[in-house]
C-alpha cells in the first residue's frame, strides 16, 4: 500500500469526433483553476441574469439566493425559462469548461458537440474533477 503521485489518478482522454476535430489529453488542472471552474459554475445565474434583474425577481430574498438557499434558486430558474437566459447560460458554460480544460479542447470545439453528447462531456469532466482518492476507504 501506498501513494504515487504519477498513478493516483487517470488522465482525461478525449475525442470529439466526428463533431469536431478534436482528440488528446486534458492537462491536469491548477488548484485556481478548479476552484473558477466551480465558483463560475455556482454563479451562472448572476453571470446571465445581473444583480439588478436578480433583485427583481427575489425581492427580498436575495440574500437567501445570495448564501445558495435552494428554494431562492430553484425561484430564479423558474423565472428564467426564456431561450436568451438559456443561450446565455449555455455560453458561459461552454467557456468555464474550456477553461478548466486548459482550452484543449477548445471552446469552439466543445460547442461544436451536439446538445447531449456535449453534457455527457460535461458530466465525464466533473467526475474526473473528484476523483476516486476522495471517496470514502474501504477495506473491501
């Protein structure tokens, strides 16, 4: 038993053909980048919406929206329902995984992807984002 830096987790492979020409290995990410990658994602709605449209919306529970309260943010999704604030939304996506990636693949060849495959990348991405090291040990 033991720990070796170079084997404790797997590289992130990727091909996105045939959407785009597109194939290799996701440079591991610094500390500041994951730690953006998050924050950008817990903050897509403010990044779309504005403070000031927020404020509309939540009145006076915006500082619940503000600290995550679920019920303040399940609130703005439901008033955000219209495809600019989904467009919006999906471009800042695509730049915060750009970004996490090292830009390889790049923006322009993630929005390439269609709809779902697109977020099966997304989804393969966080989970190697937390890799298995941080789950609970077994003796199994």
């Amino acid at each position: 038993m033991g720990f070796k830096a170079a084997t404790a987790v797997d590289p992130f492979d990727y091909d996105l053909k045939p959407y785009a020409d597109a194939a290799g290995v996701i440079p591991e990410p610094s500390d500041a980048q994951v730690r953006e990658f998050y924050a950008g994602l817990g903050n897509i709605l403010e990044d779309v919406l504005g403070e000031e449209r927020l404020r509309d919306i939540l009145g006076d529970d915006y500082q619940r929206f503000e600290q995550r309260d679920p019920e303040a943010m399940m609130k703005v999704q439901a008033a955000t329902n219209n495809v600019d604030d989904m467009e919006k939304a999906q471009e800042r996506m695509l730049d915060l995984h750009a970004a996490v990636c090292s830009h390889q693949p790049d923006r322009d060849q993630l929005a390439a992807l269609p709809y779902r495959v697109k977020q099966a990348f997304y989804g393969q991405l966080q989970r190697w984002l937390s890799p298995e090291a941080s789950r609970p040990a077994t003796n199994g």
